[in-house]
C-alpha cells in the first residue's frame, strides 16, 4: 500500500515560518498604532455618554439625534 502521507519539505517549512513570522510582525506593527489603553477606552465612553446626553436633550451634539418614536401603540389591525 503506497504511502500517501509524504514527508513535509523542510526547506518549504522554514520559509513558511520565516513568511508566516514577517507577516505577524507587520501585522503587529499595523495594530499598534490602533491599541487602546483602558483610559483612553474609558474617555471614548465618557466623550461617546455626554454627547448622546447632549443630543437627547436637544443641546448641540457631535452625534446625530434622530426622531425615533411610536406615535401609537399597534393595535392589531395593520393599518
């Protein structure tokens, strides 16, 4: 019965590690210049709940308030 499992080109696997090792050092690089720190995710969240805060109550607002209200319950009918 043949062997079908053949022998893994070590030559082939080296550069692989050597590509694979490159790619996840400038994918790192890439992410780095995107990391938050926990105070900087902190002040994002502050920032993000006084301007929702803001545009709720009708004051001028990084973020765009929409009307989105049910102007009567449904009752059923489909109209």
């Amino acid at each position: 019965m043949p062997d079908l499992v053949k022998p893994p080109n070590l030559q082939y696997a080296a550069a692989a590690a050597t590509m694979i090792g490159f790619c996840f050092t400038q994918v790192e690089a890439a992410l780095y210049k995107v990391q938050l720190t926990g105070a900087k995710v902190l002040h994002i969240k502050d920032v993000f709940h006084s301007e929702m805060e803001r545009g709720i109550h009708q004051q001028p607002s990084s973020l765009q308030m929409e009307n989105t209200y049910i102007p009567e319950l449904p009752d059923g009918t489909g109209e």
